[in-house]
C-alpha cells in the first residue's frame, strides 16, 4: 500500500520489518568514490519493506580508536562499557575456538612417496588449534595454512604476535591480493625465529581491495626430534574504513569507561565474563585466581610442591641457613585435612667454600681475586710466582648464592604468568630447577661472558679454538622434559647448541668456542611441552653440578701457568709472543715453532707445544693450523708417484639422497668439501637460507650470523622445491664435519682414524688412492670424539675437470654411524705426474737419409701434466748402395783369404799324400813290377820334391770343395787300402 503524504509531498512505503530484522551495509565504492547505505535482511527474519537506500559516507571515511559507526544516523558514537573499538581496525585475542573468518587448510604436498589419497587422509587431523589466549600450530610434517580474507578500502596493516622457537618447522607469512599476486618483498615473508618463552612481533603493509593472510607452517621432521609449534595471538588488521559495532571484552578482561580502545586484565584474584565493566573479586580463602582469569579456582591442600628451600649468604662464622618460602603465587591451603605446612626455617650449617678464583674476605660473600693473583677457594689470593701468568676464566662447584654474572628467569609459552619465579635454585653443590608456575614453563638459567681470549703469550694464535664451555649435569624426570643448552653470541639470536630429551645419567659436555665476542650461554629446562597450567611433575628435576670457562675476558684464576719474559726485562713481567711462538723452558724467552708444526692452544710451554702435522701437509705462516697445499709424493716399487691436486683445490659439492622421513618428505643431503690449498683457509661454506639472504652478505656479516658455517667439510638439509611446494630448495640444519686438517697418505691410514677399506670398489686403475684425513673439533652426544671425514681421491681419466664426487652405496647420508663420513673424489686431475717411465719411443724406417723417433704415452694412460712427451726427433741415415759396396768389399776380402787358405792347406795335404805313397809302394813292391817311385811318380825335368801333383788340376770351384771335405780327406789318406787301389789303377794305365 502506497500513501501520498501531502503536507510534504514525499511517498512513505508501509513496513512490516522491526530493526532487529535487518542491518545497514555499504555498497561497493563506485568509480567517483562514492557508496550508498542499504539495509540488508538478517537470514532468519522474513519482513517487506526494508528503507530505502541512501547515499553514504565517503570511502575513506573512517572512525577514531574507541568509537563506531552507528549505520542508522552514519556518526561515529563512543563504544559502551565492557567494549572497545580500534576505529578502522578489526582485532583477534580469543581463541577458544577459531574466530569467524579463519579457515585450515592442511595438505601434505611431498608428491614422491605414497598416494595422493594416502597423504591427503595423512594430513586430515593436522591443523591450527586454538588454546584460549593463542592458536597452536600442527607438530607434524603436514603443511597447514590457517587463512583469513579480509576486504579494505584503503591501505592498511597487518599485525601479529607469535612464537616461534624451533627450526624445524618452516613459519611463513605471505598475502595474496585481489589479483592472486603475493607481496612485493619476500623479506616479509619468512618470519624470524624467536628466543625461547618470548613472543616476537611482526608487521606486514597491506593494499586496499581483497587480501587473503596467510599463516602457513611446514613441519621439517628428522628422526625423533619433537617440533616445538608455532604459536600466534593478537592478530590485528587496519585498514578496514569503519567499524559498524564495538567488540565485547574477552573474559578475564574489562572496560570500565566508555570509548576504549582496548581491555584491561582483571589483577590476581579477580576474573571477570565476556563483555565486563569491572572485574569480581574472589574470596581469596577458598578461591584463587591467575591474572586475566575467567573464573575462580578453588584452593587445594598443601604440598611439599608449594614451598622451596634457599641457603642464605654466609655469615661471618662461615654459617648459612637453610630458608624455606612457598611458591609464589601461594595457591594451596594449609587449613585442609592432609595440608602440610612450611618447615621451620634457620637451620645453620657450615657455608661451602669459595669457588675457584674467589676468596673471603670475613664477610658474608665471596669476593673475586685481584688482577694478577689466583687462589683455589679456600685459602687467601697469592700473587703468581715469577715466569708465570693467572690462567683467566671462571669455574663455578659451590652453589650457595648465584654468581653476578648469572641470572635465573621463568616463561610460560602460553603467557601464563611465572614472573618473578626462580627459574633455578641454588643448593650447596649444585643448582637445579624451581617449582615454576605450570608444567610447560621454560625455566632459564643465563651466563654471560663478555668475550674470549687465548693466554697472554700466545695473543698471536688465531686457532679455531679459542676457548670452551664444560658443564657436569643430570635430568631426573618421569615425564617428557627437555633441557635445552644454547648460545648468543653478541646479542643478535638465541640458537639451541644441544638438548637431552627425558632423564640422563651424570654426564659432562663441552662446547669449543672458535670466535671472539660476547656470549650468553642458556640453560632451558622444560618439564612438558603441552599447553597447561598444573603442577603434576614437580619433582621433575634438572640438575648442574659445575660449569668452567677457559679464557673467558674479566674472568679470575685459580692457578697459574708459565709465561713468556722479555728478553730486556729482569722483572717478571709476561709479554706476548710473536705469532707461532711457545715459550722455551730454560729460558722462558719466545721461540719460534719449526717449519710444519702447529702451537696447541692448550699449551704453550715447551717444544712439545708445537704439534707436528701430520704427513701430507703443512703449518700455516702463524703455526695456527695444518692444511694440504696439493702436493702428496709416494714411493712404491723404487717408483715416486707425485700428485698435485691444485685443480682440485676449488670447494666440490656433493648432493646425495633423495631420503625420505617416517612421514615421506623428501630430503637431500647437501655437502660442500675444500680439499686443499687455499693457505689452510677453509672455503667450504654452508648456511641456512630460510630467508632471502644472498651468500655475499652471509660472508659479510659472518661474525654474526648465526646460521652461517665456514668448515673444511660442512653439511646442510636439503629441501627440494617441489617437496614443500616452496619456491625454491630450501637449506636447514648446517654444521661443520671437518675443521681440522690432519693429513693425507696414500692407500693407508692415519694412526688415530680408521679406515673402512670396503666403503668403496677398488679403483679400476692401478693408480693408488690418496687419503686427506679431516676432523671436527666440537664433540656431540652421540660422537664424544668430534667427528671425521675421510675424502679418498682417486685417478678417474673418463672424469675431467672437477670429476665426480660420492658417497658409499651403503651410506647414502656419506656415513653409517653419523660420526665418520666417508667421500670418494673421481678425476682425471687426481692422476699422479707424468715422468719418463709413462711414455716410450717408436722408430720410423730410413727415408732418403733420414730417420724419425716418435714417443707416444703408454696405455692406459694414468698420468697427467708433470714430464712433457718429447717432440718428434728426427736422425740422418746411410742409403743401400754404401752397404752394399761395403759387403762387396768384405766378401772379396774374405774370397781372396779362403783362396790363400785352401792353397796352402792343399799344398800340405799332396805332400802328405805323397809320402803315404811311397810307403805303400815300398811295402808291395814284390806285387808291382813298376818303376821305382822317383821314375814313377815323378815326371822328367820336375824338381825332386816330395810332392804329389795331379794331371788333372781342379778349378777354384774344386779346391774350395777340397778344402771343405779336407776332413774327409784326412780319413782317405789314413786308409792304406783305399791307397792302394788309386795307385793300382795309375799302374794299369
């Protein structure tokens, strides 16, 4: 029904809806900025007629901090009592269940293991849980995204509180906007890890339009090593134009006038409900009540949990008592059936002594020892005695206050109150840790140490080590507890060093510090790590029995070692040493160590001070440290095989993997290796690059950047890109393998490491391997020593160049027991120098005068560089036709000789035959009416010699036959029968 109103010419619609069946809301700005106000049904009312539209406020209209838009009249009005209003913001502190808006989103996006269906199910109970004040993330491998989309109509902000203390998990934050385009800066998106109990904040510029937050976490899991979650309160969005309503007061909050911007927290024994203008006091007799509480919780009875024992300052008479105090905030009772009370407190007992480099001066502390003196603790400050030097640092056995340079706190991960708690107790021989508010508190114990620095006379050294940090401790416990052990060094970031899971047996741990500057060594024990308030574990107990710091700036003595004197000086005055110089016993003046050897950082007394290398290497220029310059030589069969590696010398890398967690996520192992060279500095470097931070400021800010290592060998986790669904691999986990050099042998092992032979297949070749020996000076729970790396080098000549490198079929993660680590370097450059035994010569044929000689390698060749092969060599040669006259010379030479031979022996051979002759003659001559044997056998007018000669002459052809059968001859001439009938048939005729 339509009704003209003629008293003001308007139409009016007739309408049957309430106010409480619908809500204003603002169009869309159009493209002149502007936007009209329309009211919008609820989903449950059913009403015509709603009013008309009308024009609104401007887009970038908004309302100050405390007030709202009131839609109905389109002025900003004053939130009520019990609420508040940050104007152009919008605010999320409770999380008791997930606020409207936010979503999960789990996945697990490693593809290479198992089914998509498998994973996804995998995943189906990770996620974001609200715990009240904060919402926790997942502590498994799943990727989970908590997301909220947020519409602004001009630039805002984001911001968040969070903790974040575990680098196994991956926190990141990003923001994609209406055109599906992440944020501009990549820095912002990695979110920096936190120190342990403290919440960090960050801050993010968000662009007007549509905005999708997200908070998404990516839990690294190796091992059984539990992931601390990812803990986020607080989030605050501004930027969204105006605020139509105030938000109520969270419980345990209020607001008692109006226009305010925030709540306040009800104080201890208060609480209050949602939407509070005050808060309400409990009776305090039977009740009690945290700060910011919503209830109040009855009293329990007393325990021997609640109060806490503590030995006053010594007195004068050597005289401390024992004092005992509840825990405050007292919660228990002492009034029930069963309630204990405090023990009386006063006690006295004797004070333990004075820890070393400390005395008493008949007060009621210890005072530490003037510079240049030392004492054990118990007895009066001597000054050192001449030739000798106070040994600095701090060793702390007595526990009866807290020394000034330690300090004790307490956090509770869910901001739960324990301020003002002990963290830590003293107690005579050992300090342990307090009671704490709750269970999951972090009970820390701090010591700050202002720097390191090696004795006065070796000032010079530059070793890695310059001092160390040990302590004795033990962990009592019957449920999940953690003692964490980390360091700060120049106050930039808190990283975990080590931790010990559950209970442990009495043990001690030393960490080697290799840097100069100011450290901030924390203890962390935690009794469980789930989000509650009760005490049910407190007799869950970490205990530290001593704590000593060698070299430590500012620190005392407690004895005193020898140092060098000036040559100049009759006093006993210490001066430096030159770099690499320990000091000579008979005369204590500095002296230089010899070539290759390296001054220990422990001692600098005495010749044995300088450590020889071992074989293979070399001292650097300051006797700091031993290192390969590429050169190894090795006699084997009277043969010298000479190597230089110098090519080699450049750092090689070695991806192996993939490997997967229990949960399919795969991983590589990344390992980076500076063999040799490079005048002992070590080249290999690995870091953590969860931020965008490039390797040229890593290098520049090394000092202080805490995730970044500089190693002989070092090794880095390895997340591949499509493992995680990140953008790029990911690098977590660093550590150092190798930060010594020990030497390098041929086929054989160094004394002090043991060599697996059947880590690798023979080499193919006959060339022996080459060993270089490393070792890592930090020693860990499970490798007490430190560990080893042994990188075997091996002539490869199908590899050039920088070859191949790998690791053991059988140990896929480079070693078997995480304490040795075992490399095979593959080269052609690993071959050892060529020399003259590698090659050998070929003679050419004899070409009109002239001869070649080629040299060519032997094969296999197994050589390279060292002796050149020989150019071609080229020799003149004599023709055919020279031998020839030469031989026709020798053979007329040898004709004419046979010739004067043959006729001298056959001369000799007829008179022979001659006389044979006449003797068979003479002997038948009754058979033979012959002439005599002159008439016979000479002829007339010859001369009478007693010679035989043929009437038929031989030929030269003949005679040479003669002379060749002479021996067949002889036996004629002896045979007198054969005689006979050659000169019967001479008769006959």
């Amino acid at each position: 029904m339509i009704l003209i109103c003629k008293c003001c010419d308007e139409t009016e619609t007739l309408s049957n809806c309430l106010q409480t069946d619908y809500h204003f809301e603002y169009t869309e700005c159009d493209s002149s900025g502007s936007r009209w106000r329309v009211a919008v049904p609820n989903p449950s009312a059913e009403c015509s007629g709603l009013p008309d539209p009308v024009k609104g406020k401007e887009c970038t209209f908004s309302c100050a901090s405390g007030e709202y838009l009131e839609m109905k009249n389109q002025v900003c009005s004053k939130c009520a009592e019990g609420t508040y209003s940050l104007g152009s913001g919008i605010k999320f502190d409770e999380w008791d269940e997930l606020p409207a808006g936010f979503s999960n989103v789990a996945t697990f996006m490693d593809t290479a293991v198992g089914s998509a269906e498998n994973k996804a199910n995998s995943c189906n109970n990770s996620s974001w849980t609200p715990r009240g004040n904060y919402i926790e993330s997942n502590r498994d491998d799943c990727t989970v995204s908590l997301i909220y989309a947020v519409h602004l109509k001009k630039s805002g902000s984001v911001f968040f509180e969070y903790q974040y203390i575990d680098n196994n998990i991956f926190f990141e934050f990003f923001i994609q906007n209406d055109q599906c385009k992440e944020m501009e800066s990549t820095a912002d998106k990695w979110v920096k890890l936190t120190d342990n109990g403290e919440w960090g904040s960050h801050s993010v510029t968000l662009k007007s339009g549509s905005n999708i937050l997200y908070w998404r976490t990516t839990g690294i899991l190796m091992g059984s090593k539990v992931v601390k979650p990812v803990l986020v309160k607080n989030i605050t969005i501004e930027g969204v134009a105006y605020t139509s309503e105030c938000f109520p007061c969270k419980p345990g909050t209020y607001s008692d006038k109006p226009g305010s911007s925030g709540c306040q927290e009800c104080p201890r024994n208060t609480y209050s409900e949602k939407g509070a203008k005050e808060c309400t006091k409990c009776k305090e007799e039977i009740y009690y009540a945290e700060e910011g509480s919503s209830a109040c919780i009855e009293r329990p009875p007393c325990t021997n949990k609640d109060f806490f024992q503590i030995h006053t300052p010594c007195d004068k008479e050597g005289k401390t008592q024992i004092m005992y105090k509840w825990i405050e905030p007292k919660i228990c009772r002492e009034d029930l059936p069963d309630a204990l009370t405090l023990p009386p407190s006063g006690e006295r007992k004797e004070c333990p002594p004075c820890n070393p480099g400390f005395y008493s001066n008949a007060s009621s502390s210890c005072t530490p020892c003037p510079q240049g003196t030392f004492s054990d603790g118990t007895q009066e400050c001597k000054a050192c005695p001449a030739g000798t030097e106070p040994a600095l640092g701090f060793e702390y056995k007595w526990w009866n206050i807290l020394p000034s340079n330690m300090k004790t706190s307490c956090f509770n991960v869910g901001n739960s109150k324990c301020d003002g708690m002990n963290g830590w107790e003293v107690a005579g021989d050992h300090i342990q840790s307090g009671a704490g508010g709750s269970d999951n508190d972090y009970l820390i114990l701090n010591l700050h140490i202002p720097g390191f620095k090696p004795p006065t006379s070796v000032t010079g050294a530059s070793g890695s080590e310059l001092g160390r940090i040990t302590f004795v401790f033990e962990t009592i416990c019957s449920a999940d507890c953690v003692l964490y052990f980390m360091a700060d060094i120049n106050r930039k970031n808190t990283n975990v060093v080590e931790s010990w899971e559950r209970s442990k047996e009495k043990q001690s741990y030393t960490h080697v510090i290799s840097k100069n500057a100011s450290f901030t060594f924390t203890w962390a024990f935690q009794r469980i790590n789930e989000g509650q308030d009760s005490r049910q574990f407190i007799n869950d107990v970490a205990k530290i029995y001593s704590i000593t710091v060698t070299n430590a700036v500012d620190g005392v003595a407690s004895s005193c070692r020898a140092c060098a004197l000036g040559s100049e000086q009759s006093g006993s005055s210490c001066v430096p040493c030159p770099v690499g110089h320990y000091i000579e016993k008979e005369t204590s003046q500095c002296k230089e160590c010899p070539a290759n050897t390296f001054l220990s950082i422990h001692q600098v007394y005495g010749r044995e001070a300088c450590i020889p290398c071992g074989p293979g290497s070399k001292s650097t220029k300051d006797h700091s440290a031993c290192f390969s310059d590429c050169l190894v030589s090795y006699v084997k069969d009277n043969q010298t095989l000479s190597y230089d590696f110098s090519n080699l010398s450049q750092v090689g890398s070695l991806m192996s993997g993939p490997s997967f967690t229990s949960r399919g996520t795969k991983f590589f192992h990344f390992f980076n290796i500076s063999l040799c060279g490079n005048e002992g500095k070590k080249m290999a470097i690995c870091t953590d690059n969860i931020t965008d931070v490039t390797l040229k400021d890593m290098v520049a800010e090394s000092e202080d950047f805490s995730n970044f290592v500089g190693a002989f060998v070092c090794q880095s986790t390895i997340i591949p890109s499509d493992s995680k669904g990140f953008r790029t691999a990911l690098a977590l986990q660093s550590n150092s393998l190798a930060d010594r050099f020990l030497g390098a042998t041929v086929e054989t092992a160094l004394e002090n490491i043991s060599v697996k032979t059947d880590m690798f297949p023979p080499s193919p070749s006959k060339v022996p391997d080459v060993h270089f020996f490393y070792k890592s000076s930090t020693a860990t729970t499970s490798c007490e020593d430190g560990r080893a790396t042994v990188v075997t080098v091996r002539c490869n000549p199908n590899k050039p160049d920088q070859g191949e490198l790998s690791v053991p079929s059988s140990c896929p993660a480079g070693t078997c027991d995480g304490c040795t680590f075992y490399f095979v370097w593959e080269s052609a450059e690993a071959c050892p120098l060529c020399t003259e035994q590698d090659y050998h010569e070929i003679e050419g044929a004899c070409k009109k005068g002239f001869q070649e000689t080629l040299y060519v390698w032997n094969e296999p060749k197994h050589c390279i560089r060292g002796v050149p092969l020989p150019e071609k060599r080229t020799s003149t040669c004599e023709t055919v036709d020279f031998w020839l006259k030469v031989g026709a010379g020798v053979g007329a030479f040898t004709a004419v000789l046979l010739i004067a031979l043959t006729c001298y022996f056959w001369k000799k051979n007829q008179k022979l035959e001659y006389k044979y002759s006449k003797l068979v003659m003479t002997a038948n001559s009754k058979e033979c009416e012959l002439p005599a044997a002159d008439s016979c056998a000479i002829m007339e007018g010859e001369d009478n010699e007693e010679e035989i000669v043929y009437s038929n002459k031989q030929s030269l052809l003949g005679k040479l036959k003669s002379l060749a059968t002479k021996g067949q001859q002889k036996a004629v001439m002896v045979d007198p029968t054969s005689i006979l009938i050659f000169f019967q048939m001479l008769c006959n005729q």
